[in-house]
C-alpha cells in the first residue's frame, strides 16, 4: 500500500546548527544527516517533496555583496535564487548520493522557485522582517536617510528590515507536479519562494522582501494536494507556556484548538508562531493532518509517535 504524500519543510538545523560558521563543510556534513533520515522515510513508501529555509545563507550572501565595489551588489530577490541554488545543489547531490548507497534508483531535482505576492499586501508598507548582519547606529541611520528600513534588535545592533508578505501563488507548480508525478524528489521553493509581483501585463517583477518559509511551504503543500505537511525544526513538539515551569507539550491538537491557543499568545511570531499558522492554514485548506517535529524524529512524528500533529475540528 503507497503512502501519504508529503511536503516537508526543512528547518534551518537541517543545513546549519547553532554556533557554527557556516562553512561548505559544515553545512555539506548538517545536509548529508538530513538526507539519511529523508531517504529512510523513502524506503518506507511516503512521497517526498522537500522545501527549506534559508535565512542564514541570504544573510551571508548579502555580507559578500557589501564587501567589494568591484562588482555590483545583487537585490535581495537574487540572493534568495543564489541561496536556491546553493542549498538546492547540496540536497540534491547528498540525497542521490544517500539513494545510491541503499541501491535505490531515484531522480532527484531542485527547482528555482518564484512566488507570486500581491504588490497591495500591508506588508509592504510596514516592514517587519529582519535580514542581513547587524550594523551600528550611524551605519543604520545614514540608510534610513536613502530610504531604507532599519531597526535596533534585541541590543545586538541594527538590522534592515524588509517586509514579509503572504504567499499567493507558486509560479513553478505545475513544474513540481509534473516532476513529483514521475517519482523525482523534488526539492523546491526554497525560503518561502523567491519573492515577485504580477504586472498587469503578466509579466513577473522581483521585490525586495522575505516570504516566511512555513507560510510558503503551506502554500506549496496545498497546491501540490499533499496530504501531509511536515515542518522539521529543532524542537521535539509544540508546547503551551514555553520556557516556563508551566511548559507542557502537545502531542494533538485541532485546528480550532491551536487557534484558542495562539490568541492567548503562546506562540511567539518569531518563533513556533508562523509554524503553527502554516499547519491551521493547511488543514484549513483541505489537508488531511500537519506535523511539526524535531529533525531527528521525522519517521516516528509520521507515525504518530511523535511530535504535535494538528487535524481537522
């Protein structure tokens, strides 16, 4: 009997760990894990469809643009397609390396991915998101006289802050469909999607902003039919209370449950906050069940063993 089909969003300890630099040696040894535990979900029959994040290699992508005057910096929706490319290439050569090891023979591709937002979203004219490495005050105040957004984070220093819209549509998703039919892995729309705006002409434009990943995987799992969705993160479940000594996890909860509890405020908007959101938004739209687990309990959260699994009311 064929198992469920599902879309899985990578968490970013799936490529980079806490603390480390971010080396292509780091970052090949995090993905080449990954992909051991993904090829085992394979062997156990689930269909695959991969997305991931990719703040961190953005940030680092911005950092090499600032460097130098001696070849122009690229806007932000090009280094999302460069960190594309970059995270792509590392799954998809680790995953094929992992499926040849267990003689399984399996295509595995990355696709470009743009995502559709609308130039009218309220996002745009209050940005909200983070990106790119800190800077001091004189720094931050001399780019909000060019017209930039810049705010102080945390006390860490100052970071320009770009705006986070919804995801509307997958550009490439009847391409993924297609490979996905045909039994290629997919890897996919990573970061959210590489954001654009449709012009009236149809034409596609490039904007600067940064769609959340777990928002995009949604929208690319309800567009694929998937039944499952899988955010892998670093947590082993949602909990209520968290950090505190009332903290509890959450093995199961409704979609009208998670709502109850996210209006009481206990799932922070930069942290299991947009998570949650995406699941209810997946479950909403039709999905049978979401999943957010720990990285290294992929197999057990599908089974049910493990993690917070959000169904329908």
């Amino acid at each position: 009997m064929q198992k469920e089909f599902v879309v899985i969003a990578l968490g970013g300890n799936a490529i980079l760990q806490p603390g480390q630099r971010g080396t292509a040696e780091e970052q090949f040894a995090n993905v080449r894990a990954t992909c051991r535990q993904i090829v085992t979900l394979l062997e156990q029959g689930y269909r695959i469809v991969l997305t991931h994040g990719n703040g961190p290699q953005v940030g680092n992508i911005i950092i090499q643009n600032q460097a130098t005057d001696a070849v122009p910096a690229m806007p932000m929706d090009i280094c999302g397609a460069e960190s594309q490319g970059m995270i792509g290439y590392m799954l998809q050569q680790s995953l094929a390396d992992e499926l040849r090891r267990r003689g399984m023979d399996r295509p595995v591709a990355s696709v470009i991915t743009q995502t559709v937002v609308s130039a009218d979203d309220p996002a745009f004219r209050k940005p909200t998101k983070p990106v790119g490495p800190f800077y001091d005050e004189v720094y931050a105040r001399k780019k909000m006289a060019e017209g930039e957004t810049w705010m102080e984070d945390a006390g860490r220093g100052w970071r320009k802050v770009v705006p986070s819209p919804d995801p509307v549509e997958i550009v490439e998703l009847e391409a993924i469909r297609r490979l996905a039919r045909d039994h290629t892995i997919v890897i996919c729309n990573g970061g959210g999607g590489i954001p654009v705006v449709r012009e009236k002409d149809g034409t596609l434009r490039g904007v600067e902003a940064v769609i959340d990943k777990d928002r995009g995987g949604q929208r690319l799992a309800t567009g694929l039919g998937a039944d499952l969705f899988m955010i892998l993160t670093d947590v082993p479940a949602v909990a209520l209370d968290y950090g505190k000594p009332t903290q509890r996890w959450v093995s199961r909860m409704t979609v009208a449950e998670a709502r109850g509890y996210q209006k009481e405020g206990h799932f922070k908007a930069g942290s299991m906050g947009p998570k949650v959101e995406a699941c209810c938004r997946f479950v909403e739209a039709g999905g049978r069940a979401a999943v957010i687990a720990s990285l290294n309990e992929a197999l057990a959260a599908l089974a049910g063993e493990a993690g917070t699994r959000i169904v329908r009311d």
